[in-house]
C-alpha cells in the first residue's frame, strides 16, 4: 500500500445500531397507498441589496442579523490568466503583497489590526480572479472597510516584503518537489494539456520566473489590472445595508478602474489522441497520476447533472473509483474524480496514486472504470444514493455569512442568478439515469483522448508510460512545468 495514513469511514452509533435491529420492517406500501414523492428541500438563496458605484464596482449587501458578524467576498476579475509571457505568477505574487503592508499600516502592522480584533482576512489567487474574503465583529465593521480599501486603493508593494514573498514562494515550490509532489501535480497537468492557453500558465509561477520578478513588474500589473470596474463585493451580516453602502461608496467610490481592458479568455476544448507525460523523480518509491481532458466551464447547462455523475465516478468515499483502486484492491489510500471548471472549461480529471510497481495494474483499472462508466453509466441505486448525497450536502455549504457572501460573489462574477442555488434541490432530484449518461458520454473523455501525467521514478516508468501514448518527458528538478523535449517513442 502507498505510504499515506487511512481514512476511517465513520460506523453507526451503536445505540442507533441496537434500535435498528430491534425494529419490526413496515409494511409495504401498495400502489394505491403509495403518497407522492415530497418536493425535495432546497436552499433559497438571500435577496441581496445590489448597488454600483460610478467606477462600475459591484456591490450586493445582505443583511443577516442572528449574529454580531459581517464577512465579506470581493472578488477581482483577471488572475493568473493577465500574466505575461514569462512573468507566470505575477498575479499571484501582486495578490498576496496586498495585504503586506497597506496605507498608514506595514506588514505587521496590518497583520496586528487584523489580529488585534480576531478577525480573519485571506487573499487568494486563481485562474480568472483574485479573491480577497474576511470576517470580522459587527462593531469592527468600519475598520473592515477601512483594511479592505486600503489593500485595493493603497497597497504599498514594499520592496523587502516583495523579496520575502517571492523567496518563500520559490522555497515552497523545491519542498513539494521534494517531498509531496501531489501538490503540483496539477500545475504539470495543466501546463501539458493547455500548452498555449492561459489556463496552462502556473498559477503561483514557477523556479524560473519568479526570481525575475521585481517591484516594477508588481507596479506595472497592479497599474493594469486592479481597478473599480473589476471589483465585485458581497457582504452579508450584522449591518444596515444603506449605512453599509454609503461607508463602501466613500471608500472605494474614487478607485480608478483599472489601466487596461480585460482580455476575454479564450475557449478550451478537449484535445484529441492520447499523449503521456513522464516527470522523473528518481527517489520515488509512488508514482502519483492524473488522467483526463478538457471538461465543461461553471456556466455550463448540465453542470448539476455532471456533478451528480461525478459522485458516482470519484467524488466521494463510495465512489466507484475508490471502491476499486482501495477498497477491494488495496493499490491506493484514495482515488477521485474532480472538474476544475472556469469561465471556460477546464480539466476533468481521475487521480490517484500508487506503489511503483503496481502503477500499470493501477491505471489499467481506473482506465477500466472510467470506460465502462462512461458507456453505462449509473443504475437506480447509484442515482438514488448519489442524489441524497449531493442534496445532504449542499445546505451545510451556505450556512455561514462568510458561506453566502462567497456564494453571491461566484454566481454574479460568472453571470449566474439566484436559481443556481435556489432550484438546485429540484435539479438534483429531476435528473434521470438516461440524462446523466448522456452528459457523461458528452463530458467524460472517450478512451482514446486522453492526457496522462505521471510523477515518479521514470527508470521503472518508462515502458508502463509507452502503453498509454506517445511520452514525453522532463525531470522534476526542471525549473519551468511546461517540458521542452519531443515526445519519446
């Protein structure tokens, strides 16, 4: 078995276990007495106060009383898909310097406000966006705004806060090389299957092009790209909207929209063919794998159903992928399925990993997996298992402010309304087996299209790589993600 501690599924309490055993089995239910199936219990979704301000920022307020707190999303269009030819991971860099040192406050200084109140306050880099998210006391809600338009409007990129960062950056990137690579498996996957797309570009940089970046390249993204017209904001919690609004209208109401136009992303599309990808680490003893192929964006129109199907295929314990590769043959701690979409597609992808020795037998069975479940898709008892699933736990993920004012900023930065919440209980329990097939043979790549990255010991590698497609391969000590080698035949 692979080196990584196991999971302990839960068991029945053992009173609840007792009681079960001791009770008499209803009786059936005959046609004629059979009540209809009740509605399914959904989520509806707050009723936000929406304003924009005249620098074209967004602003959707909801008032949630039960608990002195406010929290808030802000979400910032353009992430690391504005990086430079060259300069990956500048988006990155600029978004984690905004809170090292912001107007009348250094690093530490901000941090202690932060701190100082028992507040929370994150920023976050990704693909299409920056997101910054926060909690505070309602009685601290003035110097919320008072941090958050500081960190947009008045950053101060200092020099030696930019050094620090960047080290640390490149510092953490050689540990997880050299230690746990799963980390940035990702990052490899999506730097061979996106080769000239921004979504292949590495979100966090890479060896190479992060010691190359200096305090003009943070002053010439920050001038481009952070701006009012980019700003989406959601605050949810203890607060007078119209108060709110006001306070956040004379904070950010002046930012100037951002120094260049945002370029739309271009479409993805799964590619065709197989091709393999071998990333040598020769003191591997696992060989860590990711397989699959474009998928859908977060707009697409079978998303619900995609997730249901996703459930079934590696999305939970039970899933048909763990089932295989852990439970009955022991070749894994855990195998998963996972879609990654964005404003455009991205990857749907099978992962896992494995002992060297066993990485063919491994693959070969999530491969078996994935093909099958493709041409057949799920009986009755998987719909109806991964239904109650999905609609268990979909509540628990909008129950706090800081829940809902994430959820609001999401659905409004990719164009969506509040049905995507509010009739997603209907939409769970409306899907068929015939519907989720159909988009499983739609999304799930076919056999013969399919993106392989292996990270491992490519001596013992190399022959198992060549069943799968033409590979190429890189060492894991390469400082960029993307190879430069041909193919190996």
């Amino acid at each position: 078995m692979p080196t990584a501690p196991a999971a302990t599924p839960a068991t029945q309490p053992p009173k609840a276990a007792a009681a079960a055993a001791t009770q008499k089995p209803a009786p059936a239910a005959t046609a004629a007495t059979t009540p209809p199936k009740p509605a399914p219990k959904g989520v509806t979704l707050p009723a936000a106060t929406t304003v924009t301000l005249k620098n074209g920022a967004r602003l959707l307020l909801v008032e949630k009383r039960e608990l002195p707190l406010v929290a808030f999303s802000a979400w910032l269009r353009g992430g690391a898909v504005t990086d430079p030819a060259g300069k990956e991971g500048l988006a990155a860099l600029t978004a984690e310097l905004l809170q090292k040192g912001a107007g009348s406050r250094d690093a530490q200084q901000f941090a202690d406000a932060v701190d100082g109140v028992g507040g929370e306050l994150e920023v976050t880099p990704g693909r299409d966006a920056v997101t910054l998210t926060g909690s505070f006391l309602a009685r601290d809600s003035a110097l919320m705004v008072e941090l958050l338009s500081d960190m947009l409007v008045r950053p101060r990129f200092d020099a030696q806060e930019l050094e620090k960062t960047r080290a640390r950056r490149v510092s953490e990137l050689a540990a997880a090389k050299d230690g746990d690579p799963r980390a940035l498996i990702g990052t490899y996957f999506d730097a061979f299957h996106f080769p000239a797309h921004p979504y292949g570009q590495p979100i966090g940089g890479s060896e190479a092009s992060l010691p190359a970046l200096g305090r003009d390249d943070v002053l010439g993204w920050a001038k481009a790209n952070l701006g009012g017209d980019r700003l989406i904001l959601s605050v949810v919690g203890d607060f007078d909207a119209k108060a709110l609004a006001a306070k956040l209208e004379s904070a950010l109401g002046g930012w100037a929209p951002a120094g260049q136009p945002l370029t739309p992303v271009p479409a993805t599309a799964p590619t065709k063919g197989r091709r393999v990808l071998l990333v040598d680490k020769p003191d591997a003893t696992q060989t860590y794998f990711w397989i699959g192929n474009t998928g859908i964006p977060r707009t697409d129109p079978d998303r619900v159903v995609m997730e249901l199907g996703n459930t079934v295929l590696g999305g939970r314990f039970t899933s048909l992928l763990n089932t295989e590769l852990r439970v009955k043959t022991g070749l894994t701690y855990g195998a998963r399925s996972s879609l990654f979409p964005g404003l455009q597609a991205g990857p749907v992808i099978l992962f896992s990993y494995t002992q060297t020795e066993s990485t063919g037998r491994a693959i070969d069975l999530a491969l078996d997996v994935l093909s099958r479940y493709r041409k057949d898709g799920m009986d009755d008892a998987m719909l109806a298992s991964a239904q109650a699933y999905v609609l268990g736990q979909f509540p628990p993920k909008l129950e706090t402010g800081a829940q809902l004012a994430m959820k609001l900023s999401e659905l409004a930065f990719y164009g969506l309304d509040a049905q995507d919440v509010n009739g997603f209980a209907s939409a769970v329990s409306g899907t068929t087996r015939d519907s989720v097939r159909t988009v499983l043979q739609r999304v799930l790549p076919a056999p013969q299209d399919l993106t392989f990255v292996l990270i491992g010991k490519a001596s013992a590698l190399r022959d198992v790589a060549r069943k799968y497609g033409p590979v190429t391969e890189m060492k894991i000590s390469d400082k960029r993600f993307t190879p430069v080698s041909a193919p190996i035949r």
